[in-house]
C-alpha cells in the first residue's frame, strides 16, 4: 500500500496534467479559427498575476470596424470565459510566448486593462494570430510555445513538481508561426 499511493498521485496528476493541456490547446486552436472565420486578430492571454497566475486564459479579439474608421483599445472585445486550469497545473514561466506587462504596447491599438473577477491584470503571456490563422510575430520568438507543468505560482515564484526519478511531467504545445498551427509534445 504504502508503495502504490506515490503511483496513484502521479497518475492523477499526469491526468490533470495532460486534461489542463488539452483545455489550452483548444483554446489557442479556437483563437486561430476565430481569427480565420472573422477575419480578426484573435489573441490567447494567460494571466501572470492575480490570485490564479499562471492558471487562468481567455480569448479577445479584434475586428476591423464597418466605417473603416480607426481602431481604438476599447475595440478589443473579450470572447471567451477565463478558464482555470486546476491546481497544481500551470503555464511554465519558461513557456516563450509574448510577455507584456500593462498595455500591449505592440498592439495597435493597445490592449485595455485586462480585468480578472474585478482586479487589474497588469502581466500577462500572449499568441496573436492574424486573419489567416498564423501568428504575429512580436518579439524575435523563432517558434513560440507555452508549456504546462505540475507546479504552484505565487506571482513570479514558481514551484515544480518533481517525480521520484528527478524528472518534471510537461505538456508543451508548440505554435508554427506561419501557419499558426499547433504540435504537441508530452511527457
């Protein structure tokens, strides 16, 4: 008994791990559809602090305006629902997609504040991904990617899980810049 308990943790983590990976997958392969099927600029935000750093997503877009007229910040719409991945999941602050802190400024137009349950989102990771599906390029990222791991974040500190064998489970989804398609890789 005392032999099987660490297995079963493990395996139930492993789980999590790789539920909370295809939640993210879906959400950045509907982001690309959206951007493909609404000829908008579709973005993924993962939050960076908050009470769910690390843990939380959600989808805006941005469409161009009927009059032709130009687009202001308060044009960014939010499409999806923040989704929380479960604890003791998060989104490796290694991962290489886009980091920004307060405004967007490589957006144009910016972002607007970025507001999670009534607080401030004042850092966050994103993907951009234009009206054909691929990404835009922000930054001198070759191959953008966010990783998810077992682990805790508290702000920037975070914490991964090791197994037994002194290795981290991830799940790493990798983005094709110019087609925005994803690759997944496990482990």
């Amino acid at each position: 008994m005392v032999l099987t308990v660490p297995a079963f943790q493990n395996f139930g983590r492993a789980n999590e791990l790789t539920a909370a990976g295809n939640q993210i997958a879906g959400l950045a392969s509907q982001a690309r559809q959206n951007s493909i099927t609404r000829g908008a600029l579709t973005l993924l935000l993962i939050a960076e602090d908050g009470d769910v750093s690390h843990r939380s997503a959600t989808l805006y877009e941005l469409r161009p305006r009927e009059d032709g007229s130009s687009l202001q910040p308060k044009d960014w719409k939010q499409i999806s629902r923040w989704m929380i991945l479960p604890t003791g999941i998060v989104v490796d602050t290694a991962s290489s997609a886009t980091t920004m802190a307060n405004q967007a400024t490589a957006l144009v137009p910016p972002l607007p504040p970025i507001n999670y349950q009534n607080t401030t989102v004042g850092r966050y990771r994103m993907l951009v991904f234009k009206s054909d599906g691929s990404l835009l390029p922000i930054g001198n990222i070759a191959v953008p990617q966010l990783r998810l791991v077992e682990g805790t974040s508290e702000g920037a500190t975070q914490i991964r899980y090791t197994r037994d064998n002194g290795t981290t489970s991830f799940y790493n989804i990798l983005f094709l810049p110019a087609s925005g398609r994803l690759k997944i890789e496990r482990s």
